[in-house]
C-alpha cells in the first residue's frame, strides 16, 4: 500500500536475509530504552482498533507498525534527527497481496492504494514526516528471529557517531491458505507451521534502541544459549514458525518487569538459536520509570 504522497524512497533499503544460525548476534552491549507492543484482532487482552492512517486501507500492518512506533516515541523522544529506523517482517503485507489478487482475478479495476511490494517502506516514510526522523530507514524480511536480525541491525548502525538510537519494529500479520503457501514455499518445504492468528489480525512490537549506559534503564548483550540462567531469573522465549515476532513480545514484557524488580533476565529466542541477556541498571531504573509516569500523565 503507498501514501497518497510519495515519501518512502529516501534512505530506504530492503534486505532479505538467510537462516544463519551460528553467526555472532551483538559485537557489543545495547541499551533499551523502551518498548511497546500493539495487536489487533487475536482475542488476547488490550487488542486496539486500528489507527486510521491516510493512504493506508483494508491491512492491519501499517497501522500496527505505526502504533507501536508511536508509543515508543511518545515516551522516549530524543533526537529524532539522530534516529534510525528498521522494520522487520517475513512476508510482508500478506493482506494487501491477498485483497490485490483476488481482485485481479475477478477482472475488477486494480487500486493503485493495493501495492504490497510498498507497504514497510511506505510506513517508514509516514513515520519519517509526522516524526521527523531524518535517520537511515531500513525494511527487512527475514526467516530467521526478527528480534534476532533487528538487534544485530542495530548493533551495526549505532556504530554511526551521527545516530544516538534505533527504532526496531517486527510486524506479523495472520492469514489462510494462501498465506500458508507463502511460508511453506519460504521455508523450502520444511513443514514449518503458518501463523496462528486469525486471517484480519497482526501484530507488532517495538524497541528504541541506544548505546548503553547515560541513564539507559535496561540493557541487552548476547549470551549463549545455554549458559547459566542469571541469578533471580528463568530464561524464556520460544520460536514458532518462520518471522513469528513473540520474541519481541518477550523482550517488551522482560523490560517492563526488570524496570519494575531489577535483576536479569535470559531470553532464548528458540532451540539452538541466539539467546539475549537484558539486565537492568539500578541507577537509572528509577528515572525512567518516573520518566514513563510523567509522560502517561500528560
């Protein structure tokens, strides 16, 4: 789906990378300065109506992205100059494919708004104009974790002097058997499992990244998966199928409860796949709580 305006091409990329299990993850620690999720139509607790977004119709991904980009830069603003932006998803905006489609085949007159090759750059230039993010934008699809392939971006760009953060946004969108074949094909006929979520519902989730420390509440190293699970802690995470974004739900809940308790938390993203250590900084947990506060009450 495109804007109304043209606003995506600018210092946007897309990447597509392969399964690659044994690579180093994090160089370095990273600092999480917030998260935020956002889901719509799954029947779990705090699913939202969809945000209206102009020049964006029928899909949940746009919207969803949006969102939960949103909270994020409510709560942290910063030097949106000095942001860069990654978006993650397998398959992309498998609705607007799908609605595209099914109207070919019908013969009806194709809507040029129905572009799905489009729609993570397009929200990308819709978040760059109401936010002013100047930084590099980057969409990503990928079969292996998003988390895992979005905190590894991160690493890479914040080795820029001129970016201070990285917003990373993950985005799955639910289906039938169409999006079933997507991912079979995908997966090179692995059997792994399609999304299950119902055909209208998405999710997303988002972290602002940064380097560690200056009052950074939370940070996130690379840990081997196996490793001794920290002291106070259970490690958690599992992958079901190929982009499923749980890990970041994960790394949202971990973050909210360490700002609350302290402590450590080992997040395991699958079997024998990358696993994350998050620990929070007891010195500035307690200004960015009062930080959050203070913006939920404006």
């Amino acid at each position: 789906m495109t804007p109304t305006e043209n606003t995506t091409t600018r210092n946007t990329n897309t990447t597509t990378a392969a399964e690659n299990s044994h690579k180093t993850v994090l160089r370095s620690s990273l600092g999480v300065l917030t998260t935020a999720t956002a889901t719509h139509g799954t029947g779990r607790d705090g699913d939202i109506p969809l945000p209206r977004l102009p020049g964006f119709v029928e899909s949940a991904f746009s919207p969803l992205a949006y969102e939960a980009a949103r909270q994020c830069l409510a709560e942290r603003p910063g030097d949106r100059s000095r942001t860069a932006v990654a978006l993650a998803s397998t398959a992309g905006d498998t609705t607007t494919a799908d609605l595209a489609s099914r109207r070919m085949v019908s013969g009806r007159v194709h809507n040029p708004l129905l572009f799905m090759q489009a729609t993570p750059n397009s929200v990308l230039g819709y978040l760059s104009r109401e936010f002013g993010i100047t930084g590099q934008m980057f969409s990503l699809s990928t079969l292996d974790d998003p988390l895992t392939e979005l905190l590894s971006m991160a690493d890479l760009l914040l080795e820029d002097p001129e970016l201070d953060r990285v917003l990373a946004v993950g985005v799955e969108l639910g289906g039938g058997e169409r999006l079933a074949a997507v991912y079979e094909e995908l997966a090179d006929g692995h059997g792994h499992p399609v999304p299950a979520l119902p055909a209208d519902a998405g999710l997303a989730a988002a972290v602002l990244l940064g380097r560690p420390g200056n009052g950074t509440p939370v940070s996130i190293r690379s840990a081997e998966a196996y490793e001794n699970e920290p002291e106070n802690d259970s490690g958690t995470g599992t992958r079901a199928h190929p982009g499923d974004i749980q890990s970041l739900f994960d790394l949202a809940a971990a973050h909210q409860r360490l700002l609350q308790e302290g402590g450590s938390h080992l997040l395991v993203t699958g079997s024998r796949a990358p696993a994350f250590l998050l620990t929070a900084d007891p010195e500035a947990k307690t200004d960015a709580r009062n930080e959050t506060e203070t913006h939920a009450h404006q």
